[in-house]
C-alpha cells in the first residue's frame, strides 16, 4: 500500500497521520492488509479537536485498542 501525501508543501499540522477506524481495518483484514499495518501502527485511545491557538474545545474516546470491534489505529 502507497499513501500519497496531497500537498505540494510539508506542513507541522498537515499529513501528520491517518486514522483508521475499526470498518477500515476489517476491510484490511478481508485483503490480508491488516497484519502490516497494525505492526507500523499505535492505537488511537482519544481524540482531540483544537481552536488554531491550541484551546481545546473536544476529546473523544475512540474505543478500546484490545476490543477489534471498536479499534482505531494511527
């Protein structure tokens, strides 16, 4: 699998990962892609959404990293 970055510039904020959601890692698994990608990859426990000047406005819990069902990984 190759992932293309969209900006013809490198930015701090920008690129910096790709989520996959629980739906996208059993579509992984259904191809056999699933086993690469959690090996270079961390669970995403939480979500933070900030205000451009770092002010956190909401976090969100992204399920349990043990549980495949509601697993995200970064």
């Amino acid at each position: 699998m190759t992932v293309y970055e969209a900006h013809p510039v490198s930015s701090q904020d920008r690129g910096a990962f790709l989520t996959l959601a629980s739906n996208g890692i059993h579509a992984l698994r259904q191809i056999d892609a699933d086993t690469a990608v959690c090996a270079t990859s961390a669970p995403l426990r939480r979500m933070r959404v900030c205000t451009d000047d770092g002010q956190e406005i909401a976090t969100v819990a992204l399920g349990d990293s043990y549980e495949p069902v509601t697993e995200y990984r970064s």
